[in-house]
C-alpha cells in the first residue's frame, strides 16, 4: 500500500517529502489533544518529540510538547517550545497565550503580560487571556485595569468565579465601597461554599454588611445567609430557609454535634425568643431525629454587638449558631 502511494505521487508530480509533512501534521492535530485530555503528558512528548524532531517546522507539535511540559509543571522546558510555535505561526491566539503562561512560569511577567495582549489583538473574545491579564494588573496595584480586565470576562462568562471575585477586590482598592459590597454579595451568592466564599464573606462583614456571616458549624467554617424575619413578625423569610437546610443536614450527618442557637432583638425580647423557638422548629422538622437538647436556645432584648478587625458594629437584629464544646 505504501509502495502504492509513493507511485501515485510520483506519477502526480506531488514531492513525497511535502505528502509526509502534511500526514505528519494531521497526526499531530490528532495526538496532541489527546495526551493533553488523558493526562499522558510525559507519553505524549515521548510520541510527539520524534516528530518534533523530524519535522522542526511544523508548529503544532512544538505547541504540544510546550503544553505537555507546562502541565508537567516543567515551565522552563515548555517555553522554548513554545516560543517556537509563535515564530513559526504568529497569528494563532492560542500559541501566544499559552507562551504567555510559560512565562509567568518562569516569572518573566512584563513578557507575559505581552503575550496576553498579543492573544487578544488577534482575538478579542479570548477571555482566559483577559482573565489572566487582569491578574498581572492586579499584582501591579493597577486596579482600573485589572477592572476592565475582567468585565471583559464577565461579558462571556457570566459566572467565572476568579473574575467575579477579583473584580470586588479591585472595587474595594478603588474605595468604591457601594460596587464592592455588591459585587461581594454576587460572588458569594453565585458560589456558597469554599475558602474564597469564607474571604469574601470577611470582606463584606468588614464593610458592615452582614446580609452573610461565616459560622463554627462543628469543625467547619461555613458561610450562611442572615436569618431573617418578615417585617414586624416571627416568620422566617424565605431567603433563610436554605441557610437553615444547611445546618440541618450537618446534624444529620453529625450525630455528635450540638448547636446553641442566639437570637438577639434590640428591643423586644419576647420576639427574640419567639424567633429562637421558630429556627429550632424549622431544622427538626427538615431532619427527623434532632433533639431539642441538641439545639439549645439563649435570646436577648438587646443589639448583638459585633467586634471586626476595624471597629464594632452593632446589629439591632441577629441570629448566631456557636457549636458547643463537648
């Protein structure tokens, strides 16, 4: 078969070299994507480096090898691999940006940014680029930037939780602290869970909003919606209620733990006690088998006062949960 083909080149006037060239590359736009998505790093320059080898000039293997090493976490051996692909084929977005990586891996971060630019001005849309450029702006205290960096990300990725947190970030060093807190609430509202939710959560507290707290729920810190009652009433709103599951799925899960309920009301103590009683109510009934002497009760006619790592606040209307030492 193969004598076959090299005949029928001939015979076209097509220069054999040329056809392996061309098979050569379509194999790699083949394997290269491969090793990447099976995570074969190290198999797939032990494949790609022949080829590399016998085809110098063909920029997609050199591409591969440098994404291969940079997931190995070899950043040093990836980028003149790297810089390789972009000299042989600049106008690719993606040869750029990865070069760009390679050298925030090696700390050259003024030809990373670069690199990142360089992506975007041949497209406009690539939002890992805009991200990461954002991240550089950040590092440099250029906050506006870093700003427009990931409100460009945000156009296309609604919900990346690294722009949407940084962005607040930025906002907070802008002294802008309206945009700040809003943009704190969308963060920790869009992702509820996790250590950048526990620091987000910090950050709105520190501004004075505690529409979020972070609790000592057993041996985990977890971040809760206010409990919150309709106006001028015991009911608990519904925005609560979720916050309320949470706790009560940890009991379940943890037969062991007991959790002091506080609420406080500034001027009716009645209500405070009223209220305790009713978020006592809500988690049993979520989870059948938790005993009231599980969830003891205080309550308080008076503010809760809050000590924050730049004054104390006081909150007219609070619930707070504070695991009891066992």
């Amino acid at each position: 078969m193969i004598k076959n083909v090299k005949y029928l080149l001939v015979a076209l006037n097509i220069p054999v070299l040329l056809f392996c060239s061309v098979l050569l590359a379509g194999c790699v736009q083949v394997t290269g994507p491969y090793y990447l998505e099976t995570g074969q790093y190290q198999e797939g320059i032990n494949s790609l480096e022949q080829a590399y080898k016998e085809n110098p000039n063909e920029p997609s293997s050199a591409y591969y090898l440098g994404r291969y090493y940079l997931r190995l976490e070899k950043p040093d051996k990836a980028l003149p691999y790297l810089q390789k692909a972009v000299n042989l084929d600049p106008e690719d977005a993606d040869y750029h940006f990865w070069l760009g990586v390679s050298y925030w891996g090696v700390d050259q971060f003024d030809q990373e940014q670069a690199e990142y630019k360089k992506t975007i001005a041949l497209d406009q849309y690539y939002t890992s680029a805009h991200l990461y450029l954002g991240h550089g702006y950040l590092d440099k205290g250029k906050w506006d930037q870093a700003l427009g960096e990931y409100d460009q990300v945000l156009k296309h990725e609604a919900y990346n939780p690294e722009a949407l947190f940084n962005r607040a970030v930025a906002l907070g060093e802008l002294n802008k602290p309206k945009e700040e807190i809003a943009a704190l609430k969308e963060y920790i509202s869009s992702y509820p869970d996790g250590s950048l939710t526990l620091k987000a959560t910090t950050a709105l507290n520190a501004r004075g909003d505690y529409t979020y707290r972070n609790h000592l729920i057993g041996n985990r810190n977890i971040t809760l919606h206010s409990i919150d009652f309709r106006p001028d009433s015991n009911v608990l709103q519904d925005v609560s209620k979720e916050s309320l599951q949470v706790i009560a799925a940890v009991m379940h899960r943890n037969k062991d733990l007991k959790l002091n309920i506080i609420a406080f009301h500034a001027s009716d103590v009645t209500s405070a006690k009223a209220r305790a009683h009713a978020i006592r109510r809500y988690i049993q009934v979520q989870e059948e088998g938790i005993a009231s002497s599980r969830l003891p009760l205080s309550w308080f006619g008076q503010a809760e006062k809050v000590q924050t790592s730049i004054n104390h606040v006081t909150l007219g209307e609070s619930v707070m949960f504070v695991t009891a030492v066992q």
